[in-house]
C-alpha cells in the first residue's frame, strides 16, 4: 500500500508537472495572440492608407468649382459659399 506521505509526493509531483508544462504553453498563447492581434492593426492601417491616398488622388484632380461642389457649397457669382 502506498502511505499517506506518498499519495502526498505524488499528487504534488502532479501538480508541479503541470505547472511546468501549462506555464510554457500560456505565454506561448499571448505571444501568438500580441503577434495576430498586431499584424491586424498593421493590415488595417495599411488599408485605411490606400484608401486615403485614392481620396488626395480624387480631390488633387478637382478644380475648385468642383471640389466647392463635392463639399456641398453653392456657386453665387463664381464664388463659393
């Protein structure tokens, strides 16, 4: 038979074995999770930037009559307001 003091030393051997293995594993997952979560805020980033560029583009090109226009300002007397 296996004496009280022994079931003790093996349950915390259990315990202290999957300590070793859960703490690797743990900060593996937030590492992975920092990595996803900052290659996303850089895709986006990235993509609000091309956007952007389209718009200085689009609003470069205009003449001033035209971008009064796109504004929602009234032409009164070749003036915009």
């Amino acid at each position: 038979m296996i004496g009280l003091l022994d079931s003790l030393k093996i349950g915390a051997g259990a315990i202290l074995g999957a300590a070793l293995f859960a703490a690797p594993a743990y900060l593996y997952g937030v590492r992975a999770g920092k990595t996803a979560a900052a290659t996303a805020a850089l895709e986006k980033t990235v993509e609000i930037l091309r956007e952007r560029k389209l718009t200085d583009e689009m609003v470069s090109g205009m003449s001033d009559d035209d971008l009064c226009r796109a504004l929602g300002g009234v032409l009164n007397d070749g003036r915009c307001e």
